[in-house]
C-alpha cells in the first residue's frame, strides 16, 4: 500500500517539508498517533501552556527526524492544536518513512 504524502499533512516547499499536525497534549506519552483529517496527530506528554507543547512538538519532530532542533520552525498554530512546521534538510520520502506509522 502507498502511503500519500497528503493524508498526513506532509507536503514540499522550497525550504524543505511543511507538516500539517494536530497536537494531542498531556498525553500518557509522546507518540505519532497517525492520520488526522489530512494532518499528522501527535500526542505529546507537554501540557499546552506557556509554550511548553510547542516546544516540545519541535524536539520530538528533531529527534524523530534525525535534524537539529534549528531546522525545525513552527511557521502558524502557536496557540491551536492545528499547527504547521517547516523542516529543512529533509524530503517528503523521508518524513513520510520515519514519520507515518505505516511507512
């Protein structure tokens, strides 16, 4: 089975990779949760105040990606579940390889 870029959010740009995500916070643990209405859902265990979910949303996108936190940058969704980043260094096959749960 194919999995499309769409269905989870990830699209190009000419910096990278935009991802569309849904952040889940105060979650039992921080986890890509799969698809969400064309977004990717991620729950994460940083409850959404004072930036604490933001920030953690861009470590755990890092980490999962193998990038320095300073490739990723949330460009809209400061303080809404429906977020967008942009992840330099990387390509659409690659994001959707280490990111969707079905990859």
């Amino acid at each position: 089975m194919k999995i499309e870029a769409d269905t989870y959010g990830i699209e190009a740009c000419t910096a990278g990779v935009l991802i569309k995500v849904y952040v889940a916070p105060r979650a039992s643990s921080n986890k890509i949760v799969g698809a969400h209405n064309g977004e990717l859902k991620i729950a994460l265990t940083a409850p959404p105040v004072g930036g604490a979910a933001n920030k953690s949303l861009v470590e755990f996108i890092a980490k999962a990606l193998g990038v320095p936190k300073g490739n990723v940058s949330l460009i809209s969704g400061e303080t809404s579940r429906h977020k967008t980043l942009r992840v330099q260094g990387v390509d659409t096959q690659i994001v959707l390889q280490k990111l969707a749960p079905d990859g």
